[in-house]
C-alpha cells in the first residue's frame, strides 16, 4: 500500500516563527503537493513538485515555499508564521505516469499560529 | 479559474438508504474525476474514478455518475452506513498538476 506520511498531526507553532512541515511518501511517486484545508474552502492547493529540486505554485503560494532535495520528501516551509495560516495542511503525491492521477494524501497537519 | 462545486454542504441520510451526493464542475476540457471520503481527523480517501470516455462506473456499494453534457459528476452510495458518515469531496484534473477540488459535502447517517 502507499503510504504518506507527515511529520507531525498537531502544531503550535507563535506569530514570526518559521515551520517546517515535512512529508514523506514511499512508493517512489514522481509528484508531490501540498494543500491547505480550510472550513467553506475545501483543499487549496499551495505549491507541487514533479521532480526532485523542482517546484510549481499552485493557487496560493503567498507566505510559502518548498523544498525537495530528495524524491521521497517534501517540504513545506511557512517562514514568517501568520495567525490567518492557522489551517489543516495535506499532502498528497502521485506517480507521475500517464494517466495516472489518483493523489494519494498523508493524515494531515493541524497548524496552529498563536 | 475553473471551479468544481457541490450543490450541498450537508446531506442527511437514514441508515439503509442509498445516498447521492452530487457535483458540478465547469471544465469542460477535464477528462478524469475522482471522489474522495475524508473521516474526521483524516486525510482524504479515494473511493472511485471515472474517465471523461465512460458516463458510469461502480465499485462495491458506490456508483459514479458522469453527465459532460451538463458537467455534473454524482456518487451513489447504497446501503448507506454508519460508517459511510464523512465529508465527501469531487475532484476534476486532467494533467500531472494536481486536482482541483469542490468545497465537500457532509454526509449525515440518521438512525
């Protein structure tokens, strides 16, 4: 089974902090995302990787980045840690074949920014 | 940008019921669609796809509906059950890129 894993399922994390919320997949999938999950919004997707050291914004990068030194990991990095990015954050990975789309997601993240 | 949509936040639904859950999207040039049941405290899970060639496929206990005319996706649960209690989310996407996603609709079971 694939299995993605986040580093942590709750975060408390004060206002200027800089977070890391790390995600691991370990099916050798070629692509990577992570979202924010927010009540009315649904999953938004923040930035993706379709390869190691590669990087996409997705809907919403502002306050965000991303690192991927390695094909399993993915990073999401808050660098200045804001109360409005107090939210549920997923991440997700894919093969990366043609016509294969099906995301398969980690437990999630509950951040907190106090 | 183009947006995938549920046209109910909440359905509540008897246990033993089949339940239909519905979604509309608006691209039209999106040719694979995915329902996702997400448990409290859960990450999202894959329960059923379905290509923008087929207008139908079912798995155990679960259908999906595609209609491209109207660009309306629907799940169908049978037999619903206690356990089938979650937030239900469509998805719409075509490429590598990632999925877009409607907001979800709560499923309720009553008793």
């Amino acid at each position: 089974d694939v299995k993605v894993t986040q580093s942590s399922r709750y975060l408390v994390k004060r206002t200027g902090e800089k977070v890391f919320l790390e995600c691991v997949q370990d099916m050798d999938h070629e692509n990577m995302f992570w979202y924010r999950q927010d009540p009315g919004l649904g999953l938004r997707l923040i930035y993706f990787s379709y390869d190691v050291k590669m990087k996409e914004k997705g809907d919403i990068p502002e306050g965000y980045s991303v690192s991927r030194e390695k094909k399993e990991r993915f990073s999401l990095i808050l660098e200045s840690a804001s109360t409005n990015q107090t939210s549920m954050y997923l991440c997700a990975s894919i093969p990366g074949l043609a016509g294969s789309y099906e995301q398969y997601f980690g437990p999630g993240t509950r951040l907190t920014v106090t | 940008g183009e947006s995938v949509g549920l046209h109910l936040p909440t359905l509540s639904v008897q246990e033993g019921d089949n339940s239909i859950i519905n979604c509309a999207y608006s691209n039209s040039a999106s040719d694979y669609f995915i329902w996702y049941k997400q448990e409290s405290g859960k990450g999202p899970q894959f329960i059923i796809d379905i290509r923008s060639n087929m207008d139908k496929r079912q798995g155990q206990r679960v259908t999906v509906l595609l209609n491209k005319t109207v660009k309306h996706l629907s799940l169908q649960i049978a037999a619903t059950q206690p356990g089938d209690s979650a937030v239900y989310f469509c998805a719409e996407g075509g490429g590598a890129d990632g999925l877009t996603f409607g907001k979800g609709t709560h499923l309720i079971i009553q008793p």
